[in-house]
C-alpha cells in the first residue's frame, strides 16, 4: 500500500494542522478521519472560518436561540459557541497532545476579537478570559503579532498561557514575536512557575504576500520571481528561527523545559491558478515547524502533492531573492505592513457579518 502523501510530511518533521472548523466536520466523524487516515495534527480557527460554519447551515441556529436567553451580547454569545466546538475538538487531539513528547502536538486554537487587534491590555484581558473558559490544555489563544499585540503576547505567555501568534508578514515583526515569547517565559519562570507546559506557534502568512507583490515584479523586469517571494521570506525567517532557538539566553530556559516557538505557516492555498496548489506546502516543508491547511488542500496534496525535505533548499537564492527586490526599489516591509493592515480588515468584516447574522436568528421568528 501506498504511504499517505500527508503523512509522509510528519516523517520530515513538519506537523500538518487543519485550517478549518465547523460542528459537521466534527459529529460526522470527519474530523477523527483525519487524525487517524492523513496525520492531521491540530486545527486552526479565525474569525472568517467560524462566520462561514455559523451562516452557512443551520448547525447553530439552536444554541443562538437557547444562549440568547441568558445574553444581549452577540460577541459574548458567539464566544460561547465557539468553545463548544474548540472543546469538542480538543477532546479529538487529546491522544495526539498526550503521543511523544506531551504538547508537542495536539493544538486547537481560538482567536480573539479582531476588533482588538491594535488594542494591547483588551487583548490580553480576553486571552485570558478565553483561556480559563475553554480549560484544556492543548488549545492555543491567537493574537494578531501587531505592534499592540507583542505586548499582550508577552503578558499571555507570562500567564502561562498557549498563544499562536498570527498575522505575520515581515521578519523583523517576527524577530520581535520571538523576543516577546522569550520575555513571557522569562517573566513566568521569574514568578516561580513551571514553564515546561507552554507552547506557542508564530503563523507566518504567505500566499498573501505574492498576490501583492507579484504584479509589481513584471514592472521592474523581476517576472521571474513570482511566486517566489513569500517562500524565500519563509526561508528567512526559519534562518531567524534557527539562530534565536539556538542562543545562549534561550538555552537558559530550555534547560528548564522551555519548547521553542514554531514557526507555522499560513495562508497556504495558492491564490493564483496558475501555480500548483500543493506549491506553498511543498516548498517549505521542514523539521520542527507546522503547516495549517485548507481542506482542499489537504486533498490536493493527499492525490498529487510529493513530500521532501524542501525548507533548507535554496537558502541563497531566497537571500538573493529579497536583495533583487530591494534593488529595484519594491520595499517588502512597507508591502508586509499594509499586508497587515488589510489583514486586520479581512478579519473585522465578516467577523461583523457573523455578529449580525447572530442577531438575525435571535430575532426569527
């Protein structure tokens, strides 16, 4: 028999999570197919994913009736149901948290507000808040690696918390996730607590990237690097990755059970259709990282995608890649913040049309 494609990624080291979650995908068995047939090993949640569950079905439509008895508060209310299915899903990767190394897998996670995304004390006030309501211990907290959110990153961590940090671009904001993880861990150690029980992921973006970029690049005679931008600043940041995971301050604290923060990579579906679909996922797989997936691209790469050790390869050239750019005037980090910016945005809107539609079933009839 054939080994899985999915499957076969874990065995180089990368673990494979799900970027999705509705109730369907978890009563109708699906969801524990994937963990037991393709390897899935955690799952990813946003805002836009929990708007398209709640308004495409009538899966919620109850429990929006029966929570809006006891709340006037769409947002609280959505909370809570969204902790059923983080909880549900939880229970699914328990034996994946609990294989090996304890918590080296087995995450699911629940993103604050993205109204709060330039707010720092908010932030951390519902990360906490989130994190003592959902109370399993292989569930992470999202916050935005905005410049507010380093702060609140810091104070989670320093709480003890499980945080994935998402909406990253640009290296020098992931440099300073690193340094925010660290510093958490530090101010946890120094308040005379354990620190072996916390993990955190930074998600790093990256079809995002070349949808803005490449149609710059003809204009500058660079056509030949569509595509490649967003995989060499992959590769970079796993140089950054590399290099802070190996420094004398955090040796400190991995001598007292310090995991280090993956890198994980996001928005993997290839956007433009005349790319492979399985090419974001097979350019970057790699040891000690994680890839959370579409389902669609999961299936890809399950028929035709081909798993090899690939994040190391063509370090130079991703070096290289990035200095072209800055030569011919194409600043990346004025491109990786407004990248960000319109992030933030991509998730406020249908996280507004998930409220409203929350107080559309409330009102029915």
């Amino acid at each position: 028999m054939a080994t899985n494609k999915v499957k076969q990624i874990h065995s180089f080291g990368q673990s494979i999570w799900l970027d999705f979650i509705d109730r369907e995908i978890i009563a109708s068995g699906k969801l524990k197919k994937l963990i037991d047939e393709e390897g899935i090993r955690g799952v990813t949640s946003n805002p836009a994913i929990f708007e398209k569950a709640i308004t495409s079905g009538s899966d919620y439509d109850k429990d929006i009736v029966e929570l809006a008895k006891t709340t006037s508060d769409n947002e609280e209310l959505f909370f809570k149901l969204a902790i059923k299915d983080i909880q549900n899903a939880a229970a699914l990767f328990e034996g994946v948290y609990n294989e090996g190394v304890v918590g080296a897998d087995g995450y699911v996670s629940l993103e604050v507000s993205p109204f709060l995304a330039l707010k720092t004390e908010e932030t951390a006030a519902q990360a906490e808040k989130l994190w003592k309501e959902v109370d399993r211990k292989n569930v992470m907290i999202k916050i935005p690696g905005t410049q507010p959110g380093l702060a609140a990153i810091r104070q989670s961590i320093g709480k003890g918390i499980n945080i994935n940090v998402t909406l990253l671009f640009g290296l020098d904001r992931y440099r300073a996730v690193t340094d925010a993880y660290i510093s958490g861990l530090e101010d946890h150690l120094a308040a005379g607590h354990k620190i072996g029980h916390i993990s955190s992921v930074a998600s790093f973006f990256l079809s995002r990237i070349d949808v803005l970029v490449d149609p710059m690049l003809d204009e500058k005679g660079l056509g030949d690097l569509k595509g490649e931008v967003a995989i060499a600043s992959a590769k970079k940041a796993y140089e950054i990755y590399k290099e802070v995971f190996t420094s004398e301050r955090w040796k400190k604290l991995e001598a007292q059970g310090a995991k280090p923060q993956r890198l994980l990579w996001a928005s993997t579906s290839s956007k433009n259709p005349a790319f492979k679909d399985t090419k974001y996922v097979e350019a970057l797989i790699g040891k000690d990282t994680v890839d959370t997936v579409p389902l669609e691209t999961i299936e890809a790469f399950a028929d035709h995608g081909v798993a090899a050790d690939t994040l190391e390869q063509g370090l130079d050239k991703a070096t290289e890649t990035l200095d072209r750019l800055k030569k011919a005037g194409i600043d990346i980090d004025k491109i990786t913040q407004q990248l960000e910016d319109e992030g933030i945005d991509k998730f406020n809107k249908p996280f507004e049309k998930l409220l409203q539609a929350i107080e559309d079933q409330k009102n029915k009839k």
